[in-house]
C-alpha cells in the first residue's frame, strides 16, 4: 500500500512554487500518495513546504499538527536560521528539513513518511493497544519514541515515573517491539527484593556446592536472559557494590557463577526502570555515574495520571471489560464519569484499577454504573471548586498562553476550536449531535468549521 500524506504549500514565489512541484512529482513517482490538506484524512501525516519562517507559519503548524499530535514535515527549500528551525519544532513540526537541491529533499521526505507509518503500523497493532491504553498526546509521544527504539535500535532503555505508572508494562512492551529475529525470552528480576546474601546467585548463578544450601547447579539473570531481554525493575535498590558488578558484565558481555572459575558469555538488552530520581543519586554518590550512562541509552518517564486525564476514561473502560470479560461492560454515568475525571491518583494507573474494582463491587443489575457504586469513604465533599467545572489544567494552559504573549482573542478562539474538535470526536463526527452537546445550532458549528479551514 502507497504511504499516504497530505500536503500545504505556503510559499507563493515563482521560482520555490516550481521547485516544490518538481519535489512534488518525484514524490508521487516514487509512490508517495500526496493529498491537499483540505481532502486527506485528518490522521495522516503532513508535509509543508515554505522558504521563510514567519508567525503566521508557526499558528498554521499548530493548527495542522494539532498541537503536536499529527506528524508534519516542515521542508524548507532556502536555509534558515537554527533558532528559526527551533521555533518551527516548538509550533508542531515533527522534524525540519533544509535543503536546495531537489533529489536529496525527496529522498529524505520519503524516509522520514515510510518509518512514520511504519511506527504508526505499530502503534495501532494490538502489541501497543492493548498495552498501553490510551490517547493523550502525552502518551503517543512517549509510545512514537519507544516503538522506534524498540523495534529500530537496540539500545539499552531506562524507564523512570511513579509507582503505578506501567514501568513494567513498557519494559514488556519493548521486548514485544524487538525485531531481532532470533530473540530470547525476556527475565525479570526485581532489585528490591533481591537478599544481600544471594545477590550473587540471582545475578551471576552458581554451582552446586558453592555455598550451605547449594544442592545444584543454578542459572542467574544473566545466564538466563542471554540472546534476550534483561528487566531490572527498581534498579535504584542496587547497593555499589552490585552496581559495579553489573558495569562490568554490561561492558566485557562475560560473568562467572558463584563457586565456578568458567567464564561465560552473555550478551542482552537492558531494560532498568525506578521511581527514583537516578540523576540525584549519582550527584550523591549513591549510584555510578558510569552505570547510569551505560543504562540510560533512551530515557523514557512515564508521565503520572495527572498528566494525561484523557485517558482516564479509556482506562476506565478496559478495566471494566478486562474485570467482566463474559458480558458487556457496563457503562458510566455522566456523574460517575466527571467524579473519575476529578479525582486525585496518588497511585497513578494500579489505583484507577482499584476504584474501577470498587465500583463493580457494589454494581448490580444490568443497567449503568451510577453514583450509588461509589462508596462512601471515596465520593467526594461536595465544594465550590468541585462545582466549577474549571480545573488547574485549563487555568495552566491560559497561563502558559499569557506567558508567551498570546492574547485574549487568540486564547478565546482556541477555547472554541478545542471544543468543536472535543464535541467532533465524542460523536464520531456527527455534526448534529456535536452541535446539540455545544449548544448550538447545525449551521451555526458548519460556518465554524469552515472559518478554521480557511484560516488554517
């Protein structure tokens, strides 16, 4: 199937608009599948062509990539200064391409659209979704970058965030991502309840007789995830001395078992994850500088719950059919679903689970999940701030706003297209129910929209 993407040109000067067509029809004779902007699928990548960087640019980048979520390339055909380029990647561009000579600016075009839809093949396989779930801009872009490290590279991955977050979840989903072929199986061990006096066992192995109570012979992590995948959750419990220990099978790919004078070979990906702030750690002389670098290849930080509220009801959902698998889940009430969107999750993810496990604990009946499954000791103390239906996102997202200068206007028509973009999407593009859930009539959201195509 041909890569689709759509097309902007904003650049009306004779001379570029002959050389973008030129650039133009190379694309399609190498079976690129180039659309106006206006007619393509509002999901597929973006390619713009331009020869300046203006404002008006960088407002057209929001608006194409929305913020970020749909990946555009901005091709430059003269060069422009870096913190030109830098501004273009701030508004929405997914990378920047400077280049006067035709061929090289297609080539490069080409590669960048056939390993974006190979990484959008992957993120949309049932590998990524039913993994990871969720569609916050927060959590796309962290899954863009470990679908291409994990499946592209081999580097070595290390996961930081909170409890609760899904460390594990990614490390295995890396795993799953690894296109070496003969790929071995994938070992956990957890450094937390790793005992000091067998440390050396559960790393290294050993032989029988190696030590009281070594009545045979034992393969360790390292044995064990050889040709494969390493997971080393918690890798901030590690004493030094560990520490140094691991440094130097990572670097020489040898070991020796507890009790043996035989080295052996090994060679694995490592995947470390903590909820600890490993940078402070090494400032304090409580974690190798040289380990640190050794596992942090790609860094990856989960963000909390809070930072992605979006998915709090998509999550919602999977857990009410992953608890009720033989029946149809049950939907939430209007109600039930602003209390989970208001509420607070010092356990991230695990403790949504948990409240959706609490909920189906007084659940009765076929009908929807009401207010009356929350119990008592979670439903919360009805106050004015609950009451508004502003929270400390919007009021972030209008500071930021102000910060950078955007005015009153500006920050009120964003306001709406939001909205527009939020009710479209609830009702699967059903513009006469979006335009009841705004309060406004059809043709009153049809002008709308097609005000925002034109200035987009």
């Amino acid at each position: 199937m041909p890569v689709k993407a759509w097309l902007h040109c904003v650049d009306e000067k004779e001379e570029q608009t002959s050389r973008i067509n030129e650039a133009v029809d190379n694309l399609i004779k190498n079976g690129i599948e180039l659309q106006p902007r206006d007619t393509c699928l509002t999901n597929c990548p973006g390619v713009i062509f331009t020869s300046e960087m203006t404002p008006a640019l960088c407002e057209q980048l929001r608006h194409l990539s929305r913020n970020g979520k749909i990946q555009v390339l901005a091709c430059c055909l003269t060069s422009i200064p870096a913190d030109a380029a830098w501004q273009l990647m701030e508004a929405g561009a997914s990378d920047v391409l400077t280049c006067s000579e035709c061929s090289k600016l297609v080539n490069e075009i080409m590669t960048r659209l056939h390993r974006w839809e190979k990484v959008d093949q992957m993120i949309n396989s049932p590998a990524v979704k039913n993994t990871l779930i969720g569609g916050s801009q927060a959590l796309m872009s962290i899954l863009r970058e470990v679908v291409e490290v994990a499946h592209f590279t081999e580097s070595p991955a290390l996961i930081l965030g909170e409890s609760g977050t899904g460390k594990e979840l990614l490390a295995k989903l890396i795993h799953t991502l690894d296109s070496r072929p003969d790929k071995g199986n994938l070992v956990v061990l957890d450094c937390s309840t790793i005992m000091s006096g067998l440390s050396g066992s559960e790393f290294f192995g050993h032989e029988r007789g190696a030590y009281t109570g070594a009545i045979s012979s034992r393969d360790g992590a390292f044995a064990l995830a050889n040709g494969g995948t390493l997971f080393l959750d918690e890798v901030g419990e590690l004493p030094l001395n560990l520490q140094t220990q691991l440094l130097r099978v990572i670097q020489e790919k040898t070991f020796k078992r507890v009790g043996s004078n035989a080295w052996q070979r090994t060679s694995f990906r490592l995947i470390c994850a903590t909820n600890r702030d490993l940078k402070a750690h090494v400032q304090r002389g409580e974690f190798r500088a040289d380990l640190y670098y050794r596992i942090a290849g790609y860094v990856c930080e989960l963000p909390p719950l809070r930072e992605r509220p979006d998915d709090i009801l998509p999550l919602a959902s999977h857990f009410l059919k992953e608890q009720r698998p033989d029946f149809t889940p049950p939907i939430l009430d209007i109600p039930v679903q602003e209390y989970l969107l208001r509420r607070d999750y010092p356990g991230n993810v695990r403790d949504l689970k948990q409240v959706i496990d609490r909920l189906l604990c007084r659940y009765t009946g076929q009908g929807s999940i009401t207010m009356g499954c929350i119990p008592p000791d979670d439903r919360p103390v009805l106050t004015t701030c609950y009451q508004d239906w502003r929270d400390a996102g919007f009021d972030r997202a209008v500071r930021i706003a102000l910060n950078r200068g955007i005015g009153l206007q500006a920050i009120s028509q964003s306001a709406k297209e939001t909205a527009i973009c939020i009710a479209m999407n609830e009702t699967n593009g059903n513009l006469r129910q979006a335009a009841r859930l705004l309060g406004v009539t059809d043709r009153a959201l049809q002008m709308r929209r097609a005000a925002q195509r034109q200035v987009q």
